[in-house]
C-alpha cells in the first residue's frame, strides 16, 4: 500500500504479527517493494505486553537492533506504564544507553492522562509529557497532544531541538486518542507542518491514522494517499502536482 501510493518510506509497528517481529521478513518486504525502512516502534504499548518477551528493557534494545539492522535511524519508545515501576527507574538513562550503544535515535513520544468518570489518572511514569524530562530526542504525536488537551503547535515549540519524529494525525480531544486523517480534527497541523518546514527540520513525518472505517482498500488507500498529500504539501517537499 505504501509504495502504491508513493510514501518514501513506513515505520515498522512491532505488533502481534509475527511478521513485524521478523527483521528478516521486514527486510525482503521493504526491497521487494522499493520502500525504505525510516523508524521502528518498540513493542512496548498496553496491547503489545508479551511480544518479545514481558521484559520491557530487552524489547527496546531489540528494537533497536532491529532498527540498525533496516537502516532505520529512530526507534519510537512509549514512557513506562506507572505499575512498571523497575522499567521507569532510571528510564532516561536507559534509553540514552541503548541510542550510545546501537547508534540510533530513540525518541520518546509524548502521551496523556488517562480519563475515566470525569477523573483523570496519571498512568505513565516519570510522566506522559517528555518535555519535562531529560531525554535526548522527543517524538509529537498529534493525536496524543489533542487527547492531552494540548496544542501540537506549542507542543513542537516546546520540543525545540530535541524533536526529531513526528506521528502526523489529528484529533478533536476526545480521550479516545483518534488518530484522524491530517485536517480533520481541531489541531492546528497545517500550521505545525508549516513551523517544521519553515525550521528546515530533518525529522521524519509518519503518518499515523486509523483508517478502520473505510469500506475497502480503495477508500483505505485514497485516506492514506489524502494524508500524504496533506504532509507534503504543507512541509513543501516531494510532487505538489
């Protein structure tokens, strides 16, 4: 789908298929089909729990491995959940380890209170904003900020420098986390990409939408190939025809 649609690259979500924990697999896909691999994410989400093990720290060092063994320069980390009290002590420091160690950049992507009965629960330590801790490289993930109740654009401003991954998406704050197409939310994007653009950043844009409502892989590739559009015609790169 990727390469039919004309996207440079995919970040590689290490998921429940057996395929995307097998770099071999991932390696004759991304050659078969002329698509590079840009990022990896680590399997460290609520869902992905036992793939590769329960450990947490061994799954981001195997990502990274992964990652390097792809030619992908960023692995996408979650923070600790906040019953995962081991993996959280000393998180910065770990994850500024295993990026020395393997040569690649592991950005940590911003995340938000869980809300449940009008309270809100703080569900991620050393927290679910990145951008109060010491980390070396940060990952915007546009729905997260609209869940969060945060704009993507001060977001990246607060960023600065250490941005180096953007999850491209949308969301109206729902505490869903909605991942809508670019421009169908009430974040301003456009205006983020833009910001991006006009910085001459040299992150990767990836864009991460849910596509489960469309009727078919025509409506699924239309929705990504929208997306696509979006991004390039607001950071100004690739065909704008």
């Amino acid at each position: 789908m990727a390469a039919r649609v004309g996207y440079d690259g995919v970040e590689v979500m290490v998921w429940t298929d057996p395929v995307s924990q097998d770099e071999d697999a991932i390696a004759e896909l991304s050659d078969h089909f002329g698509v590079p691999v840009t990022s990896v994410h680590a399997p460290t989400l609520l869902l992905t729990q036992r793939v590769w093990g329960k450990e947490p720290w061994p799954k981001v060092e195997r990502a990274a491995r992964m990652a390097k063994r792809l030619g992908a320069r960023t692995v996408v980390v979650h923070p600790p959940f906040r019953w995962q009290k081991d993996y959280a002590t000393g998180f910065e420091a770990g994850v500024r380890r295993i990026a020395q160690a393997e040569g690649v950049t592991l950005a940590v992507e911003n995340m938000y209170p869980w809300r449940a009965g009008g309270r809100e629960f703080a569900a991620y330590l050393p927290g679910w904003d990145p951008c109060e801790l010491d980390y070396d490289a940060l990952l915007l993930d546009v729905s997260h900020a609209a869940t969060s109740g945060l704009s993507c654009l001060e977001l990246a401003e607060r960023m600065g420098d250490r941005l180096k991954h953007l999850h491209l998406t949308d969301g109206n704050g729902s505490p869903k986390d909605e991942h809508l197409l670019p421009g169908q939310g009430s974040q301003p994007v456009a205006e983020l990409l833009a910001h991006l653009a006009a910085r001459d950043w040299q992150g990767d844009a990836c864009v991460e939408v849910t596509t489960r409502r469309s009727r078919g892989p025509d409506e699924r590739r239309a929705a990504l190939a929208a997306a696509l559009a979006f991004a390039r015609e607001h950071l100004r790169v690739g065909p704008q025809g």
